[in-house]
C-alpha cells in the first residue's frame, strides 16, 4: 500500500496498534453469538469489512477516505448516489482556506491562523440585516479550522487538485472573515461538469472555478490507493454495541434492495452532507421551510438527514443549529432560473447533463425582473422583485474593521433586504410555508429577454410554466401540487392591473420597486416557477475539535474537552457556517491533526 510520508508521520505505529486493538475487541464483541446480537438489534453476520468506513463521497468522505488509506488503514466508500461528488461536485470550487496559505503567501497576502481564527469568532461583526455572522461559532472547533486551513490548501495539493493561478480572493465566498482575502479556486481543467455533461471551454480550463476541479481529482488519487468505493450503497443504519453506548462497530447499508452488513473495524466517518432536501429535519431549524423549497444540487444530490439520523439514533446529537436558522449570504436563495423545479442561479441543468431527465428543463435567466412580477401564491406581489436573498459580510466589508470592537457594527450599514423573508412569509393563513412564488410577464418580456418559452427550456409537463391568452385563465391554470389553494383570478388580475399603473405613474406604491418599466398587457401570458431555493446544510451533529461526534448525553465545556466520548468521526462543515469548504479541513487535515497531536503527546 502506497502511504505517504507526511501523513505516515502523524498516524505512528503505536497509533496503528493502539487502534487495532481495539478492532480485536470489536471483533470479539461481534463474536458474541447470533442470538445475542440478533436480540440487541445487531447484523448477525458482516458482509465486507474494513478498518475505516466512510459514508459519502463529497467533499469530506473522499478527503476521509484519502487521509485514512494513507495512514495505513483499509478502506471502504459507500455512496448512494450512482457517482461520487454530492453536493461537491455541482459546486463553484471556491474554497475559503485562509491562515497564510503558499498562494497567499505568494501574492503577498497577509494572514495567520491567529487572525483566522480572530475573524471567525468576532462576536461583533454583523451582517448588513444585523445578523451577526460569527457570534455563534464553536471557538473549540473554529480553532481547529484556523490552525489547519492553509495545511489543507497544500493538502488538496499534494492529491491532484489544481488551483487557478490568481491572487486569493472573495469570489464566491461569504463571511470568511474581514482581515484578509482567503477564496482560492479549484480549477476545472478536462473534467466534464455533472450539470451540464461537458467540460469547460479549453480556454477557461485554468481560469474557472468548479467543484469538479476538486472531486475528481481526490476521486483519482482515492482509486489510486485503492480506496473500495461502493456506489449505490445507502447507509441506513450505524452500528453500535448498545443502543447509546459502547463502540461502533459498522453500518447497514442497502443496495438495490439488499442489506449489506459492513464492519468497521476502526472507525466510521459520516460524510453525508446534511439534511436539506429532508423536509421534516430543516424544519427543525426553519418551520417555514415545507415542501415547496427547491433545494439546491438537486436533482443530483439529496441530503436527506440519514447521516443526522443515523447518528442521533444511537446517542449523538445536533449543535450549533444558529448558523442554519441566522439569516446570512446563501442560506436560501432567489430563483435564478424560472421556469423549472430545480433553479439555482449557479446550477443550469442542460440537455447534455446524464441527468437531465430528472432536471427536465434548463430554465429560464432574468437577466432585468422590470420584465417580470412576482407573486405569490395567492396572485399577490410582495417585494420589490429586484430584491434578492440575506447579504453577507465578506473580506473588507466593514471599514474601519477593528477586531472585536462594538464600533464595527455602528460601521454597517443598516440595510434589511427582505426578500426571502416576504417571499417565505406567505399569504397570513395558517399554513407555515409561503407556498409557490409565480414570475407574471407577457410576450412583450419574453421578447425583450430573448426567452424561448418552449422545453427543453421550460417544464411545462412538469407544473412548472404555464401560457393562457388573458391573466385570469392563466390564474386557473397554474395547477402545482404546491399551490395549497388554487391562485384567485380576480387577485391576479388585481394585481396585474396594479402594477401597471404604477408603470403609468413611474412609481412602485406598494414596494418601491425602482421606477417600474414595462406594463403585462401583450397575450400569451406565463406563469414561471420561482419559488426560493435552500442553499446548504449548516449545522449538524455535535463534534469535538478532532471532528469526533460527541453523545449528547456526554458533558459540556472543559469536561468535553478534556473526557471526550468520541461516538464517531464527522465531518464539519454544518458547523462552520463561514467555510463550507471547512468539510475538507475535517476530513483531512482534522483527522491529520488528531493524529499529530495523539503522536505529540506521546513523544
Ligand atoms: C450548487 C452548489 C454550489 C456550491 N458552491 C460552493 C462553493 O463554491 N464553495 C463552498 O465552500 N461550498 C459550496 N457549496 C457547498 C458545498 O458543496 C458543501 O458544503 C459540501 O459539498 C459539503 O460536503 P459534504 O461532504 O458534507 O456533502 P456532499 O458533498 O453533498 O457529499 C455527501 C455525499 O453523501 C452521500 N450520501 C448521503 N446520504 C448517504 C447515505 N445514507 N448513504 C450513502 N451515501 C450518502 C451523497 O450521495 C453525497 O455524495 C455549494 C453547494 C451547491 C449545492
């Protein structure tokens, strides 16, 4: 097995034998007969085996992976999907590692983990809506992310990822910190994109930013060791000698309808992403989310709790749960494609994707919303449409910045951009979602924008866009199964009627949408889906600074930290809501840095 020097250094021999060990009592454990595991809930017999298992392939597992084999262990990758990447894959590639990586060095950036660590956890910065962005974080494992991020960055490196040549920047990143520019980008190259079923062109190979840059590179160098990569395996269950206590000892996995036992023999790692596309589970953190939301990375990519699930099942809990419900940057996001279920501005499905039957329409782009209302789904507006989602604080945001001062946040500007707060609020009835958001326009915006109002376009088939000759039958049509009563034709013609005398009077009176511009008078009339769209999962399981889930029944403060009951490996990202990218730190480097440390302790 081919094990790299570096890491071969930080995971030691009596590490190694230390942790076999304890797979020896494992063992014996599952020994314990048929019967007696069959009364406690356990597999009666494994069907493969491995020192480590990781669940996931994205962004943490495949790191895990890596990090694991390097180290000596034996590993097995389960994912559900037919292909690796998650949620990864399908994202822009920008990774915020910060604490004075090579590049920034290069380009003269200063930065330090000290000063990372200073700006993730300034409890006085806040957000132009008044949300503080860093107050709420773990300091336990903010301080882990800060020491290890710039030795990830050359981490990712040293296993194939290639990063564009350019400055670090703020491109594509939210609050990650005011002190210094930290976005690096891992460049696209030759790689096809999931999204749309090809690469790049050859011109911007180097120059874009992509998560396939980073996924199937780590994908490469994770065969290349002989990481096992099972796809089609959904972990169902963990694996626990008791029900909320001892070791774990593996998962329960199904494949095409078979249960497949596999034993870890050292550890297991949850890299399933979070729990966004589960409806009940991100309702625990925002009741107004029902099933309406899109969810961005799907149709590829379902993060549906099993991870949380499975885990809370045996003894873990959740934490850090503010920086889901905190209202910053990407949490849910406008519509940036209209017309189809699946419209994440950054994520157009084309026809070429291998999944473009699930996506079933590309969308349409507003490129101006003078061309379009939005209502709701009782026919009524509810915002200046040119509005968008919650702002974020980024590098330089606030000037002058003065770290941990209570001056900062008198240097914000006090601006709410309400948007995704009047669009979730729905039509005062007691339903908790707002339902459906409809775009409104007529043939004259469809030419001015340049739509074709067509499939392979729109999802007409689906529910997603509808055509009629006059505003009221176009209300009548709108049949989504979304819509929890039908759209009034009289409020939508209301509506229409509306805001096209604003457009004589050169003056939004309702939302003071800037000098409205064009009236809906010219058949066919559409109707276009544009209902918000969840970003990310940002918090999840209770972990330790060594990224071990911790039980909650465990205690709190300086008696975790120095008795941790590690349950199992986890992954971070949730947890640090500045960095989504932070599931690479954990997964890598974290696990590198337990080891580190566990070998410096000894010496
Ligand atoms: C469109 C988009 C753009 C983004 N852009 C950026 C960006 O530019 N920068 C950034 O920092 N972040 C970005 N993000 C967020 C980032 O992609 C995620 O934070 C990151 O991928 C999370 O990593 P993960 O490993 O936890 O989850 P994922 O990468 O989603 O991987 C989870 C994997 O687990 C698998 N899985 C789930 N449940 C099970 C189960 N029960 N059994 C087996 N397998 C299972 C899934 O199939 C998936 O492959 C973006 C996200 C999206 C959707």
């Amino acid at each position: 097995m081919r094990r790299n020097k570096r890491v071969q250094n930080c995971f030691s021999r009596r590490d190694f034998i230390k942790a076999t060990a304890a797979g020896a009592g494992a063992a014996a454990l599952t020994g314990l007969g048929a019967e007696e595991a069959k009364a406690q809930g356990r597999p009666v017999r494994w069907d493969k085996e491995a020192d480590v298992v990781v669940i996931g392939a994205g962004a943490t597992g495949l790191p895990a992976a890596i990090q694991a084999i390097e180290g000596g262990a034996s590993v097995i990758l389960i994912d559900a999907n037919t292909d690796v990447g998650g949620h990864a894959i399908l994202s822009g590639g920008n990774m915020a590692l910060g604490g004075g990586t090579s590049r920034q060095k290069k380009y003269g950036v200063v930065d330090s983990p000290d000063l990372l660590y200073s700006d993730l956890t300034d409890w006085s910065v806040v957000e132009p809506n008044g949300f503080p962005d860093y107050r709420y974080n773990d300091k336990e494992v903010i301080r882990a992310f800060a020491d290890e991020s710039a030795k990830t960055y050359e981490w990712l490196i040293a296993r194939g990822v290639t990063f564009v040549d350019k400055a670090p920047d703020t491109l594509g990143g939210h609050a990650v910190g005011n002190s210094a520019p930290r976005e690096s980008h891992a460049a696209p190259l030759e790689w096809p994109q999931v999204q749309t079923g090809v690469a790049v062109s050859p011109e911007r190979r180097a120059t874009a930013s992509s998560g396939v840059g980073l996924i199937r590179p780590l994908e490469a160098t994770a065969r290349k060791l002989g990481v096992q990569i099972l796809l089609q395996h959904k972990m169902a269950s963990i694996v626990r000698e008791n029900a909320n206590s001892g070791r774990v000892l593996g998962i329960v996995a199904t494949n095409q309808g078979k249960t497949v036992n596999i034993r870890a023999r050292k550890g297991v790692i949850i890299g399933t992403g979070g729990h966004s596309s589960n409806v009940n589970f991100r309702r625990i953190f925002d009741p107004r989310l029902t099933e309406e939301y899109q969810v961005a990375g799907e149709p590829y990519s379902f993060q549906d709790a099993s991870g949380e699930i499975a885990a809370m099942t045996i003894g873990a809990s959740l934490w850090g749960a503010y920086n889901q419900s905190g209202e910053f940057g990407q949490n849910v996001t406008k519509a940036g494609w209209i017309g189809c279920q699946y419209g994440y501005v950054n994520l157009s499905w084309q026809p070429d994707s291998p999944i473009f039957s699930l996506a079933r329409a590309t969308g349409l782009s507003v490129k101006d919303y003078q061309n379009a209302i939005l209502v709701n789904q009782a026919g009524l507006r509810f915002y200046d449409e040119t509005q968008g989602q919650f702002p974020a604080n980024n590098y330089d945001s606030i000037k002058p910045y003065i770290p941990r001062s209570y001056l900062n946040a008198a240097n914000v500007k006090y601006s709410p951009s309400n948007f995704i707060n009047a669009a979730l609020a729905g039509t005062g009835d007691t339903s908790p979602g707002g339902g459906p958001i409809w775009a409104i326009f007529d043939s004259d915006a469809v030419k001015r924008e340049g739509w074709r109002v067509a499939p392979p376009y729109v999802d007409i088939g689906g529910g997603y866009f509808f055509a009629a000759d006059t505003i009221g039958e176009l209300a009548g049509k709108i049949a989504s199964k979304y819509q929890r009563k039908p759209m009034p034709a009289d409020a939508l013609q209301s509506t229409v009627t509306r805001y096209n005398s604003f457009v004589d009077a050169g003056k939004d009176a309702d939302f003071e949408k800037p000098t409205p511009k064009f009236k809906i008078q010219t058949p066919p009339f559409h109707a276009a889906w544009a209902t918000p769209v969840i970003h990310d999962t940002r918090s999840g399981l209770r972990i330790n600074a060594k990224c071990q889930v911790v039980d909650l029944k465990s205690g709190g403060g300086s008696e975790r930290r120095s008795h941790p009951r590690p349950l199992l490996r986890r992954r971070v990202r949730g947890r640090i809501q500045l960095a989504r990218f932070g599931a690479v730190h954990c997964a890598g480097t974290h696990r590198r840095q337990e080891r580190c440390r566990g070998e410096n302790l000894k010496a």
